[in-house]
C-alpha cells in the first residue's frame, strides 16, 4: 500500500464526474464534461466494454452520447433506465446494448456524438492504444443505443441550479433526488408523478439514499446534519461523536457523496448497516483525521467509528455484497476497507492528479463477476483529471481449519515428546 504508479483503464476527452458498472450487461458508464463553458470541453456519457485479458483489465469505447451543454454530475442506474443529474434537472434515458456486425456512425442528433476528441483506451499497465479521432465508434459484435425519456426538475436555486444527488428505490418504484437547494424530490417511478417535495436542509444535500423497505431516506447535509427521514417527516437527527469528548458539534460535518448508503449485511439476511463519512469543517495546517462511522440499519445507533486517514474524503462505495467499502479523496488517493470491522485493506496514494469524484464495485455476480478474475473486489475510480482507474483486491489467502487444528495437535505432541526426552519420567 502507498504511493505507486497506476496506468489508466480508460481516459475521456473531458473531466469525469460519475461512474457506474450495469450488472445485467457488465456495460462501465461514466460521465463528465465541462459544462455549459465555452472551453471546447464537451460533455457526454460514455458507454465501456470491460474486458479481462491474462489478468489485466481493459476497457473499450462503445458508444458515446453527447449531451449538449449539460456535464453529467451524477447518475443513478434502475434496469436499463440512466438518471443523469444536469444541471438542476434530473435526465431520464434508457440505454439498450445490441448487436452489430459492422461498424457503426454515431448520430449526435440522435443521441451518438462520436468519440468527442479522441478518447484513448489503457490496459491495465497504462499501454495505451489509439481510439479514432473522427466521430466514428466501430465494434464488431456491440452497440449501444440511448434513448431520451424526459426530465424532471430537481433544483429550483434561483441562481446556479444544481442537481448534488440521485437515487432509485430497491425495486425501481421511486426516484429520489437531493439540490443545492436543500430540498429532497421524490417521485413515482416510472409515471414520473411528484410524490414528495421538502427542505430537509439549510444548504446543499450531499447525499441521500432510502432503505429497501422504502420506510426511511437518509439525507447527508452541509449544515453537519445527517438526517432520517419518513416520508417528510424527520424522525430523528444521527450523533456520530457522542461517545467522543473532545469533539464538537461543529468541528465535523457529514460526507458521502453519491455512494450508497445503506450496505447488506453478509451473512444476515434482512440485516442493515449505514455508513457515513465525517470530514472536518476546517483544514488546520496538521489537517484531523476524517472518520468513517457504521450504523445499525433500524435504530440508526453508532456501532463502531474509526479514523480514515488525513486525507479529506470525497467519494464513498459500497459492495454489492456489503462486504467492502471504498474511499476517494481530494487528493487523488482511493483506500478500500472491511465493511464489518473498518479495517484498511488497500490504499494508494495519489492515484489521480486531483480529487476523486465517484467509485464503482465491480458486482460479484453476473456479468461482473466474469471480468473479477482471481481478485475477492475489483472498484473503478473516476476524477476530474479524466481518468478511470481499476483498483484490485486478490484474494487473501487462509489456511484450511483442519490444517490448522493439525499443526496445533503436532506441536503440542512435539512439545511433550521434547519435555519427556529432556526430563525422563516427566509423564
């Protein structure tokens, strides 16, 4: 662990903001842009195809869709839907991967718009290999078609207006979205029909997600407050530093930029963890320690909070599985940690040249689960310096527990044969 030389799986044309991986697919969307400026940066969602090659992962450019003057600043993915947040409107389109035996000519009118400047393609050791310059993305067994269904309005900031987050419900019945404007929007997916609109914060909501039984959302503010909600109802407000004297109210604040939340609990079916980021409100020049805390999904009562290094956190991920649990930084560095005990498992410092904006597990079922190779976890981290980066975890190795209990069994005859040689009639 530490500082070491990562090659890039995949660098776009533009600052990238989000990624996802689609389970049924194994399709890595990722996003960004440089907004509505006129910098010559476009913006666009760019459709991979994750390969796994003699242990190395690499990524190739299957479609990529322009989306106009708007960066994609978050997305949540429910079935083959995309919720892209833009701006202050949330942009529904769903995607459909299909077949193709000849190359194919993006359309921007239609929702192609080409290669957008050249993106290169990385393996896994940083060799990279030359993507087209033209507007032509060529494939010979895939494509991927992108229609737009519509938008909803999700920040009403008279100034500025900004989409921080975006969800969909566990069984794809809601879609939940928090503003700059410190308002939650709740909706009925898929008519689209308004169910819930209230001010859950003074200020921007960094994060929001709702639980699988759709009984409570959880809001992550910039007034250090971290919230739980029913429906608009607040139901209570979460204390991660009780237990810790020398810390005050508002020394800390809440954290968790559009990852998960809510985690299963391997091993505990029906059983919830929430998992929350605490970064200090101000940077001294010897910065403290940010903290990463693990609820209890019902009673929203701290469990365990340890300390997550010096770094200020940006991102946070978690498993499929629930298992592990991934951090990105404002500097560049990506760590993964033990759900269950918030031990670090790998870290590598500065892995981007600047703040890392999202992570993504690889799932370990379906499609992902055939480009995991010999790793136990695999996260894509993304950051405005344009690039994705793979980050592996192989698999630990244990000894069998009866190889275990046979070794104890001979060192203990061993010790008692040397006792009985050493001291005659000892036994």
């Amino acid at each position: 662990m530490g500082r070491k030389k990562m090659g890039d799986l995949y660098r776009a044309p533009f600052p990238l903001y989000t990624v996802h991986v689609h389970k049924e697919t194994g399709l890595v969307i990722t996003a960004g842009g440089g907004g509505a400026s006129k910098t010559g940066i476009k913006n666009g969602i760019h459709f991979l195809k994750l390969e796994l090659d003699s242990g190395q992962h690499t990524a190739t450019l299957l479609h990529s869709h322009d989306t106009n003057t708007r960066a994609t600043m978050n997305m949540a993915i429910g079935g083959d839907v995309m919720a892209a947040g833009q701006d202050g409107c949330c942009s529904l389109m769903r995607f459909v991967l299909g077949s193709t035996k000849e190359g194919r000519k993006t359309d921007t009118k239609q929702g192609g718009g080409g290669d957008q400047g050249g993106p290169r393609r990385r393996g896994g050791r940083g060799q990279a290999s030359s993507a087209r310059d033209g507007a032509e993305t060529r494939d010979d067994s895939s494509q991927v078609l992108v229609q737009e269904l519509g938008e909803v309005c999700s920040d009403l900031s008279p100034t500025d207006a900004l989409q921080k987050c975006v969800r969909f419900s566990s069984d794809l019945s809601l879609l939940l979205t928090g503003g700059a404007d410190g308002h939650v929007r709740v909706w009925e997916y898929p008519a689209l029909k308004k169910k819930l609109d209230f001010r859950a914060h003074e200020g921007e909501i960094e994060d929001l997600d709702i639980s699988s039984d759709k009984k409570h959302i959880v809001t992550v503010g910039r007034d250090f407050a971290c919230c739980v909600w029913r429906e608009d109802q607040l139901a209570m407000g979460l204390r991660w530093h009780d237990n810790m004297p020398n810390i005050t109210d508002k020394m800390y604040r809440y954290q968790a930029c559009r990852q998960d939340i809510f985690a299963k609990v391997e091993d505990q079916p029906g059983a919830l963890r929430l998992y929350t980021v605490q970064i200090p409100h101000k940077r001294d020049r010897r910065p403290p320690p940010c903290y990463v805390t693990k609820w209890e999904g019902q009673s929203f009562l701290p469990l365990l909070t340890k300390p997550c290094g010096r770094e200020v956190i940006s991102c946070l991920d978690i498993s499929d599985t629930g298992t592990f649990l991934g951090l990105g930084t404002v500097t560049g560095s990506v760590a993964i940690y033990i759900a269950f005990s918030l031990q670090k498992l790998y870290y590598v410092q500065e892995a981007h040249g600047i703040v890392v904006t999202d992570l993504a597990f690889l799932p370990a079922l379906g499609k992902g689960q055939r480009v995991l190779g010999n790793n136990e976890a695999a996260m894509l981290s993304v950051a405005v310096d344009s690039r994705c980066k793979m980050h592996v975890l192989p698999n630990r190795r244990f000894f069998p527990m009866w190889l275990v209990l046979l070794l104890c069994g001979l060192l203990v005859v061993g010790v008692v044969l040397l006792l009985q040689h050493m001291f005659p009639g000892f036994i």
